[in-house]
C-alpha cells in the first residue's frame, strides 16, 4: 500500500494519474530486472584490502609483485574505480612506457601481466564479474634480447677451480650444486638436510618460485656431493654469523668469477648451462620443463634452439646419400 497524498494535496484527477504512472513504474521493475550494482573499488583499496594480504600468502618472491604494481598501477591508477578502466587506456599506457618513458619491453610487460593478474584474481574474490578485465587481447612486446649464456666444460672446470679457493667455505659446494641441479639459487641456499631423501634420491623443495612443491632427483653426482658437505646446521648452508641462510653470496661469487676470467656469468646462468645439457643430451623440451620447474612450456622454449642444432647435426647424415 502507497499512500498518493491527502485530499487537500491532490484531486481526484492528479490521484488517478499519479496512481497510473506508479503501476507502470512496477511493472517495468517486474519485467525488466536491473543490473546487479558492481562495487566500484578503487586500485588502491584493492591493493591494500585484497592483494596484499594474498600474494604475501600465496607468492613466496612477492617483492617484484609489490615493485610493479606501486611503481607501475598504483602510480597513476590509484584512485580509479577497476571497473572504469579502459582497454584503449591499458594499451596507450603500454606503449608509453616504451616510447615516452624509455622503459625496456620487457618492464612494460610486467605491467600488463600484473595489471591482468589483478582482474582476474578480482574474479576469484567476487569483486567484479569475470567479463571486466581491460586487458584481455593486448598483445605484449616481442623479447629479442634476452640474454643467455652457456659455459663450456672448459669454462666450468676454470670457475670451480677459483670457487674452491674462494674464504666462504660454502661457496664450493654451493655453485657445483646449481651446476649439478638446475636449482635456482634461493632454492639451493634455503634447503635444509630434512629435504633430501637419500633412500629413493629425491629432493623436496618445499615451495619454489611459483609457490608450488617441486621434487628433483638425486644423481650420483650429486649424492656424491651432499656426503661431503660438513652438516653444521639443519641448513645446508648456514652463514656462520648468523647460522640462517645467506642473504647473499654475492661477493664471494664475484670475485670467484671475475679470477676466472668470467665477470659477465651470472649464477643464474648456471641453470642456463645446466639446461644447455639435457638438451644436447637429446632430453625432450618436456623434460627439460619438469626438471627446471618451468609453469609454462613457453619458458622451455628458450632452449629451443639448443635442440635444433642437435637435430641440425643429425640430419647432416643424410648428406652421405650424395657421396
């Protein structure tokens, strides 16, 4: 029941009207439903309220996260409501950042996949329905200079002759291990003795970069060299300052490398050297994926080219036909 007004406000006539329009205003409520309202959160509110807290549970290398979206989101898309992004805005931004700011294609990047990680784990939090994500269909920049590098068994051999010299007394067990592995080097300098199963040659790393369980196996090679590292600490490697991890062993490598004559490896670039194996050892791409703890086969693909040569190599074979 509604009460029109009394009969001092309106006529008979102004009654009637009045009472027509509001049953019209029904009707079209009943027979055409309105759109749920979207909650209109600001970047910053979902930074602070919902993205935070998860990557600070679910990422364990959080820090590029946190880097990218206050340097890159957070700086220009602070208070505007998610919903009210744009797709052309994402994309001019995008390029700007190549263009105007000098920024590497590679950082631009980070931006859109970080920018789209964010609607989407939006989705996930019931916070904007799952057609809204402004980046859907842009495409990145092309990478071409992605830099690698493989050392040769002469080169290896040269920098853990100069690693074993080196006063950290861990550093010779360390970078052969990387070698030795494929382990990334927080995987390697965080593992504690109660990781290895030495009875069926299987290393646990409990969380690894993608926040996932990953089991490699233990070689003879490298079983050889878990029994000669001295176990001081359920640690491996326990600085001995602190008797935690190390949070660095930068110095001690860099003057490793650079007195074998090798200042521009990386020791990232062991991983590289020990995928560079398998490959030539004719290991699929897949397995190569499995082993290095790759989330995509498009991280694989960059060694790629390892295993077309060896394939260039064989079918040179066929060459014999024309002899």
């Amino acid at each position: 029941m509604i009460k029109l007004g009394d009969t001092i406000e309106l006529t008979v006539e102004e009654a009637r009207a009045k009472c027509i329009e509001l049953k019209k205003h029904n009707h079209q409520l009943i027979t055409q439903p309105q759109e749920p309202q979207i909650n209109p959160i600001t970047f910053q509110q979902f930074y602070d309220t919902h993205y935070l807290p998860y990557i600070h549970t679910h990422i364990k290398s959080y820090e590029t996260n946190i880097s990218v979206f206050k340097n890159h989101i957070i700086s220009h898309l602070a208070n505007t409501p998610m919903k009210d992004l744009k797709k052309n805005q994402v994309m001019q931004y995008h390029s700007s950042m190549v263009k105007d700011k000098n920024l590497a294609p590679a950082t631009a990047n980070k931006f859109l996949i970080f920018l789209s990680n964010a609607y989407k784990l939006s989705h996930d939090f019931e916070l904007l329905p799952n057609d809204i994500n402004p980046c859907k269909g842009i495409k990145e920049f092309e990478l071409n200079n992605q830099r690698q590098i493989f050392l040769t068994n002469t080169q290896a051999k040269r920098l853990l002759k100069y690693v074993e010299l080196s006063p950290n007394q861990h550093l010779q067990f360390i970078i052969p291990m990387l070698l030795l592995s494929g382990a990334r080097k927080r995987e390697v300098l965080d593992a504690q003795w109660s990781d290895f199963d030495t009875l069926n040659n299987f290393w646990t790393i409990p969380i690894t970069k993608n926040g996932k369980k990953r089991i490699l196996p233990i070689t003879p090679p490298l079983q050889e060299l878990l029994e000669s590292i001295p176990k001081q600490s359920k640690y491996l490697f326990a600085s001995p300052k602190t008797k935690k991890p190390y949070v660095s062993i930068f110095n001690s490598w860099n003057t490793a490398r650079i007195k074998a004559g090798l200042p521009e490896v990386r020791i990232h670039d062991l991983r590289h050297t020990y995928a560079s194996s398998l490959v030539n050892a004719k290991c699929s791409l897949y397995e190569v994926q499995m082993l290095l703890g790759h989330s995509t086969a498009k991280m694989t693909q960059r060694y790629a080219h390892l295993s077309n040569e060896s394939l260039m190599k064989a079918s040179s074979h066929a060459g014999k036909l024309l002899k």
